[in-house]
C-alpha cells in the first residue's frame, strides 16, 4: 500500500531535485482541467458519450472495418470539441519538467496534442494523435487538422486513398517502434510518475508494472486511488494542475 498525500512533502521534492532519470505516463486526467472529458470518469469530469455507445465499441478495430464514416463521424465530433480547449497548468509544468532533468520520458496515453501545446518537446504519443490521419492503402501518415471534415473519410494526400484516424483503437497494437521507447525509458528511470489515468488499459498499463519491477519509485497523481495505488510508492491525491507545479516551487 502507497502512502498516500494530498500535497507533496519535503521528502518527494528532494527525491525529485536529485533524480537524474525521470519517465512520466499521463492520461486522460491531465486534460480534464483544460474541459476534455476522460473515458472512465474520476475527478470530478465528465464522461465522453457520443449517441449512447461505449468507448470500447466506437473507438474498436471491428467499427473501422465495418463503418470507417463512423468512427470519423465520432472523432469530428471530438475534434470539434477539442479544438477550443488550450493546456492546463499540468500540462505546463511538464513541460517545464523536461528540461530539468538529465534524462526524461514524456509517455502519453491522450491524442489530444495537448502536451506539445503546452511546450513539452519529445512527446510519446502510444496511442496515436487525432489531429493525424493514416492512408489505409498506402500508409502515409499525415496532418488532418480540418474540422468539420469536408470529406468523409478524408483522402490520402499521397495515393488519393481513404485514410483513418492515426490513432490506437481497441484490439489494435500500439506503435511499435514508440511502444519499445516507453518501455525502455520504464526500465531505465528512477522516478515514474503516473499522472490522471484509470491504468486499466493495457499495454500501457504494464508500463509502471515494469518500472516498478525495475527498481524506480513509482508516484502516481490522481484525485482518485486506482489499481496503481496499491503497488505505488506515493499516491498523491489531487488535481495535476495543482500538483504538478508544487514541485517547481522555489526551494527555501
Ligand atoms: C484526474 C483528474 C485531474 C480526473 N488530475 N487525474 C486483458 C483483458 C481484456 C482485454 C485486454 C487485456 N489486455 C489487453 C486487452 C485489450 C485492450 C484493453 O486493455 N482493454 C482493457 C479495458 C481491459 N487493449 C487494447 O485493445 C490495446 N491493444 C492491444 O492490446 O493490442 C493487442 C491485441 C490485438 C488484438 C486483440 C486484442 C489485443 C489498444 C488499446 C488502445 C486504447 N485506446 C483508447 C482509445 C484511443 C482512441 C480514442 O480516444 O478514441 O485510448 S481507449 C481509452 O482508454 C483511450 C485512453 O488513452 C485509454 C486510457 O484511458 P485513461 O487515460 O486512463 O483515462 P480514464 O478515463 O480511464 O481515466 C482518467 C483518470 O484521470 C481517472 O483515474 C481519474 O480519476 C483521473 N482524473 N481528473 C489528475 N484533474
Ligand atoms: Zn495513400
């Protein structure tokens, strides 16, 4: 069991100034003070729900295949909303964090670009990016940032071929190559923190398991507790905007 804070202590802010490895996996709950709505709720946010479907059958493998018009109907929607919405002080201070230290992962789970928004430079997006489209016949990948889309489903810029979103859905496999990069920043770092996510969704779940396995503390954010909790070194309950700068503060 973690030990469990609602403000970070002395102890955290010297384990953080003398870390020379640091790797951070974000989701959902970092965006949800800049008003983007999580997946599984938690905080005190609100929930996606597009025309009364769960997540796990509109962002699936199996409605790509069947209807692609869909699911771009249920991202235009998203991108709608998410075009309006500007990072949060979370998503700021690490950006800030990045260039404190000598070696950091930024691993996050969120498409929403928000975290490249904010500053923050070398961005491990493992579940893809919903401002990118990939050709399904060529694979290219490239920007789509037009909202509403004036065609459904937008054509490739390379082959004329209908592309997709380039993000990760259920039952599909992560980007591979950005995939072993979380895993060996995971393996490498003293300090993983794991920031507004239900860490329910695997593989990238795993990723604080094998942190954890590998000898770094693990300090998790979330107003919540979750399964991370309990094999934790610090649950720090509370918002990421207003964590997350805590550990910027000047020092006395
Ligand atoms: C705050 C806050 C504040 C609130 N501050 N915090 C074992 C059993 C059964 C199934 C599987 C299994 N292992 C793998 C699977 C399949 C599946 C999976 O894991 N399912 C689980 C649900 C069990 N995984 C996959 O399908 C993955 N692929 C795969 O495994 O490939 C191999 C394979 C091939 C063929 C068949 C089967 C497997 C791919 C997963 C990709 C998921 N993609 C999504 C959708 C992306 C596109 C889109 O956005 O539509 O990614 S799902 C959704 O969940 C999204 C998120 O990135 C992801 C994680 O959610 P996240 O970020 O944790 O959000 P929430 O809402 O859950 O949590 C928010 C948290 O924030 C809460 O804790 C709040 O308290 C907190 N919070 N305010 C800080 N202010
Ligand atoms: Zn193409």
């Amino acid at each position: 069991m973690s030990t469990v804070l609602t403000q970070i202590t002395d102890e955290l802010i010297s384990l953080f100034d003398s870390a020379r490895s640091v790797a951070v996996l974000t989701g959902a709950g970092i965006s949800a003070e800049s008003g983007v709505p999580t997946f599984r709720g938690g905080g005190d946010t609100e929930i996606w729900t597009w025309r009364g479907k769960p997540i796990t059958e509109l962002s699936s493998a199996e409605l790509i295949s069947a209807d692609p018009k869909l699911v771009w109907e249920w991202f235009d929607y998203r991108r709608g909303m998410l075009k309006e919405v500007v990072p949060n002080a979370g998503h700021f201070a690490l950006a800030q964090w990045e260039r404190r230290f000598e070696e950091f992962t930024l691993i996050t789970q969120n498409i929403d670009d928000l975290h490249r928004a904010a500053g923050s430079l070398n961005v491990l997006e493992v579940h893809g990016n919903i401002w990118r489209a990939r050709c399904l016949r060529c694979a290219s990948v490239f920007e789509a940032r037009e909202c509403p889309l004036e065609e459904n489903p937008p054509l490739c810029m390379v082959c004329g071929g209908a592309a997709r979103p380039d993000v990760v859905l259920f039952g599909e496999l992560l980007p591979e190559q950005i995939f072993e990069r979380a895993e060996e920043a995971a393996a490498r770092c003293e300090l993983f923190f794991v920031i507004g996510t239900s860490a329910v969704v695997y593989p990238a779940a795993g990723l604080p398991i094998a942190a954890k396995q590998a000898g770094a503390r693990i300090i998790e954010v979330n107003p919540e507790r979750t399964d991370i909790s309990f094999f934790a070194d610090v649950t720090l309950l509370g918002k990421a905007g207003e964590i997350l700068p805590q550990f910027l503060r000047e020092r006395g």
